[in-house]
C-alpha cells in the first residue's frame, strides 16, 4: 500500500532522513499539496504522495552533493530548471551552506 500524506506527516523517516530541513519542507509540502497540481508542478495522482513521490527522492542527492563539496570537486552547485522545485528547493533546504 502507498503511504498517503497524511501517514507520512507524522513519520519519524521524514525527520531523519530531511533532518533540520523538516520545518522548511513542512512549508514547502503544504504550498505544493494546495498548489501544485492546478498550477502544473504536479500531477493530479501525485497530492497525496509528495513526500515520498517528490520530496524523499529529491533528498537522496543530498549525501552526493555534500560528499563532491567536502572533496572540493565542485564547489558550486546549480539547478537548471528541474520544474517545480525539485530537486532543488529540497536540496537547498537540506544544505543552506552549499
């Protein structure tokens, strides 16, 4: 079974996995399930899915950008138009001193 919004708010996951983001994600969440379906971001069958759908998959290259900018590979990052924020907002969030 696919864990809908509102079983997924209340789960600890979200809390390890986006750490001190969580707060800012929490907003961000909110904006996309009132906004984010009529305005195009997302589709009609991904509301109640966002946090695993959208926000959990786009945190998963957090570990990849924080490992290149530790080594000094890169020292920037961009995001060039991922649409709708992902996986950029996310990652921003996740690492506000990259």
């Amino acid at each position: 079974m696919t864990e809908t919004i509102d079983e997924l708010d209340d789960s600890p996951i979200l809390g390890e996995v986006l750490g001190d983001a969580l707060d800012k994600l929490r907003v961000f969440h909110a904006k996309l399930a009132q906004e984010g379906e009529p305005r195009g971001l997302i589709g009609p069958r991904d509301v109640g899915i966002i946090w695993e759908r959208h926000i959990l998959n786009s945190a998963a290259i957090v570990s990849f950008v924080k490992e290149a900018t530790a080594r000094r590979q890169f020292k920037t990052v961009a995001d060039i138009g991922s649409g709708g924020g992902f996986p950029g907002i996310v990652a921003a969030a996740c690492l506000p001193d990259h």
